[in-house]
C-alpha cells in the first residue's frame, strides 16, 4: 500500500485460530454468525493473520506492531517477521522505531528474544496506560514483562497523541486496552489507519454493538470502532486491523445504509 510518498508493508510472523462463536460475540444472541458463515471457516473457526506492518517515511523504518515471535501453543504460532522483513530487504538493524498499538503477547513477540531486544537501533514506543497494566501494575502479564522488560534502555513510553514522523501520526483511543493506540498514515492528500486490535473481523464494522471477549472496556472498544467507521464511510481513507484475512486494508462503505468493509 502507497499512501503519497509513504510505504506500508505487511509483515506476516505466523496465524492464530480461534473458534469465532466464542470470542466474538452479540449480546442476547447464540449464533450472531449465522448471519456471517462466509467469514468464518466450515468448522467455525476464525484464522487470525499474525505480525505487523512496516511503514518507510522518509530516512525512518517503522515497524507498528511485533507480531507473536518464535512462539507455538497450538493455537497461535509465530516465527516467521523476520523472514518477512528480509524479503523486503529489511534487517533488525534497519528498523529506526518499533511502535505498538497495544501490548498483548500477539503484538510484542519480536520485541525481544532471549532476553535482548530483537531490534538493536530502534527506538520502541508504547502508551504508558498499557505499559502500566500490562508490564508493571498488579494485573502484568508474564509474556509482556518478558519480552518488554529487556527493551527498557531504548523505550520511551508517551501519554499523549504525537506525531512520530511526517506523516505517521498516533492516536491514543482506548478500549481495547487502557493504552490503545491508532497510527495513522498521511500523505499527498490520502489516509491510511493501522488500527490494530480496534476490529478483530470485518464483520465487526457492519454489526455495530458486537463485543471481543479481549477488550478491557467493552463500550469503550465499540464506541471507538463505530466512530472510527462511521468516519470513514464512504472516503478514501484506507484502514487494516492487525488480524484482518490477507492482513488487508480495505475502505468502509454505507452509501446503501448497510455499513460494510470492502478489501482493496
């Protein structure tokens, strides 16, 4: 994906599955995927793309997210970023920032490896919100502070929306989790918005008030996904979300009254 003079790379690491029924769900309603079947495999399982996206601004090499790692539990398996990154001609020495929309173990895998950060140049950057409940408040998560304890000398945690470079701009819009954070992408009069885990499905932006059982703040999540769809109707704004099939972007549109997500 080209948006102006900016880059975006999707950077597959490996697939996770899930069965759809029981992590996506619509209050009051037993098989919200009835209505759906196509986005969903025979079994009901839902395949869920696992890795990042690469953006080049300029002299900066952003890699927004770090998929799961070298990891495998039968579910979610990982491994692959780095090959990934190599096809495209990228090293870990390359990469000048490593941002994350939000710190569970899906999205931080290849922040560190053995106990040193994978990327030794990058700067990494994460939302203090997440960095606190995840890493250092009462509810850590032993993946996160396994793999983001080591990044400490080259982390800066921020609390504010920022600019990171030209054209890459971060949005906190919690939810999901206390520090989600939205990057989006803009040049020569286009927009591109790597949402992370805002959407889990497609189906999520044509049913409005259907719940992830992974966000933190239910209402939050739904608020924010919804605005963030009811703003993109009908543009050219592009958007992905980290698990999305293909790890494609695609545009929102409700010109016939029925919202809906359309791949490009």
């Amino acid at each position: 994906m080209r948006i102006g003079d900016i880059e975006i790379l999707a950077i597959a690491d490996g697939m996770g599955r899930e069965t759809a029924a029981e992590i996506l769900t619509r209050p009051g309603v037993a098989d919200p995927w009835a209505c759906h079947g196509h986005h969903r495999e025979a079994d009901g399982s839902l395949g869920l793309p696992l890795g990042g996206f690469l953006v080049r601004s300029g002299e900066r090499t952003v890699l927004v997210d770090a998929g799961v790692g070298p990891f495998d539990d039968g579910r979610y398996r990982g491994g692959r970023l780095l090959d990934s990154l190599a096809a495209h001609g990228v090293g870990p020495g390359d990469v000048t920032d490593v941002v994350f929309t939000h710190l569970h173990f899906d999205h931080v895998g290849w922040a560190a490896v053995d106990g040193r950060p994978v990327f030794p140049r990058a700067t990494y950057r994460a939302h203090r919100a997440d960095w606190e409940h995840f890493v250092t408040g009462e509810g850590a998560q032993p993946a996160a502070v396994e793999k983001l304890t080591p990044i400490g000398g080259q982390l800066e945690l921020f609390e504010k929306d920022f600019t990171l470079a030209p054209g890459i701009d971060a949005l906190h819009l919690p939810g999901h989790t206390p520090g989600t954070t939205v990057y989006v992408v803009s040049s020569g009069g286009r927009r591109a918005l790597l949402l992370g885990d805002v959407a889990h499905s497609v189906v999520q932006f044509s049913e409005r008030d259907w719940q992830v059982i992974w966000d933190v703040d239910p209402v939050a999540a739904s608020a924010v996904r919804n605005r963030i769809a009811d703003e993109a109707a009908d543009t050219e704004d592009v958007l992905v979300a980290a698990h999305f099939p293909g790890m494609r972007f695609g545009r929102i549109l409700a010109g016939d009254g029925n919202r809906r997500f359309v791949a490009v």
